[in-house]
C-alpha cells in the first residue's frame, strides 16, 4: 500500500463543469466519423451534456472538426478531454500547445466547450504521458517496489504539475472554446477541498458575460454521510445584471448540506 495512503495528496484531476448542470451523459465517436451539420446558434435554454475523449483517437491520431460537429448534433455541448503531461510539455518549461489550440477552435466552431482533465499521474501510464519522461521521482510503496506516481513530498515533481496546469489554463481561458476549470484537493481521506471557477457568454446576440466561483469544503463523517459547506459568487462582467430589475451586478450563496449516499 503506498505511504502517501495517509498523506495530503492532490486528486490530480482538474475538470470544469458547466453551470447548474444536473446530470452528464458520455457519448463516442469512431475514427471514421462523417463530417456533421452544426447548428447556427446554440440552444442556451437546452441541458447541459458531456461527452469524455481521450487526447486523441487511438494510435495518436487527433479530433477534427468532424468529429467535433458530430458531438454538436448529438445534443452534446461540453467537452471534457483527458489531457497528456507529455504531450503539452514534452520537455521541462517547454509547451506545445497547437493541438490544443487547434481543439479549442474546432470546438468553439461547433458551439461547443471545452474542459480538460488534468492527470498527475496513472493515466496512460504505459504510453509515459502522465508524468511526461522527463519526471523520473517515483513514489515507493509499502512493500518495497516502486509505484507509477511521482511521491507527492517531492518538491521538484510537485511543482512541475502544478506549473504545467497553471501555464496551461493560463495560455486557454481566452479561448471562446474553453469552458472552465474544476480543482480538487483531497486534503485527508475524509477531507476534499474543491474549488470551480468558469466564464460563460449567455448569448449572441448580447454582451451578457459572467463569472462564477464556487469553493467546497467536504467532509465524509461517517461511511456514508457527508457534510459539505459551500460558498458560490456569480458575477456579471458585462451587460445586464441578475434579473431584469436587478442592479446588483453579484449574487452571492452559502449552503450546507449534509448528504446519505444510498
């Protein structure tokens, strides 16, 4: 069992999820996936849904726009995208960032978002793609052996990851095909600290554009219960406020919550 068992650890996945959305659904393409029609103006009363790719089809071949518009006409219009360490930053300080690039514009074109899915370690492992090659720290496990994942006290290896998710959604938030950022920190075995932030144009025909954080503390009190505190800040950027008499250009929640998993 490895000693990081009972140490802080990241949970290694940062996601981004669409407002309010209550529920996800998964959808596939085929590598020979037919060009689809899109529709002109995306449907902003319509559920949100998710499909979940990989970086890239099998054998490394990349998405296209194809296969993008396919997803669009299917109802989906979220993208979540299984990002590769090693494919963004192939080398220490050193990024690539055109397939991504060329990802986010395809995406946007199909009035869809984008939101990647950031891996320390584990995924792809066998492929060297989380952690890239050049990180060689390896945690040791209980019994002696050397396990898949850089030891989360090593400086070194920590501070590369978080670089590599903070130069990357640095380099994306711009980008009209990028819908936002969801991280995770599994403080204690118990303990999670969540933070969800996302940028939305509501429409477009206005310049109506907002903010919204969210940060979350959860804790698991006994085998199945768990408690949660929850504050959540909307913010409208630019165009009308909350609601049409309203001036107040944020909205602010607090909530508790104690939840049965059944």
């Amino acid at each position: 069992m490895s000693q990081r068992k009972y140490l802080p650890f990241l949970g290694t996945v940062i996601v981004a999820l669409a407002m309010l959305c209550p529920v996800a659904r998964a959808a596939t393409l085929s590598q020979g996936t037919s060009r689809a029609s899109v529709p002109d103006v995306q449907n902003y009363d319509a559920p949100f849904w998710w499909a979940q790719i990989d970086f890239t089809k099998p054998h490394n071949v990349p998405w296209d726009e194809s296969d993008f518009a396919t997803l669009a006409q299917s109802g989906v219009n979220g993208v979540e995208i299984n990002m590769l360490w090693a494919d963004i930053e192939p080398q220490k300080d050193r990024y690539d960032f055109k397939l991504l690039d060329r990802y986010m514009a395809e995406a946007a074109k199909a009035h869809l978002k984008i939101y990647p899915l950031f891996w320390e370690s584990l995924w792809q492992e066998d492929q060297g793609k989380n952690p890239p090659p050049w990180i060689t720290a390896r945690d040791v496990s209980s019994d002696g052996f050397a396990a898949q994942e850089p030891p989360w006290w090593d400086n070194a290896s920590r501070k590369a990851y978080f670089d590599y998710v903070a130069h990357t959604i640095d380099h994306v938030k711009v980008s009209p095909g990028f819908g936002g950022v969801y991280a995770s920190y599994q403080a204690t075995d118990k303990l999670s600290l969540n933070l969800r932030g996302e940028y939305e144009k509501f429409d477009t025909t206005t310049s109506n554009q907002g903010e919204e954080v969210t940060a979350t503390v959860q804790y698991n009190l006994w085998a199945n219960v768990i408690s949660r505190a929850e504050f959540r800040w909307d913010h409208a950027a630019h165009g009308t406020q909350f609601g049409s008499n309203d001036q107040n250009a944020n909205a602010y929640l607090v909530a508790l919550n104690l939840i049965y998993q059944f």
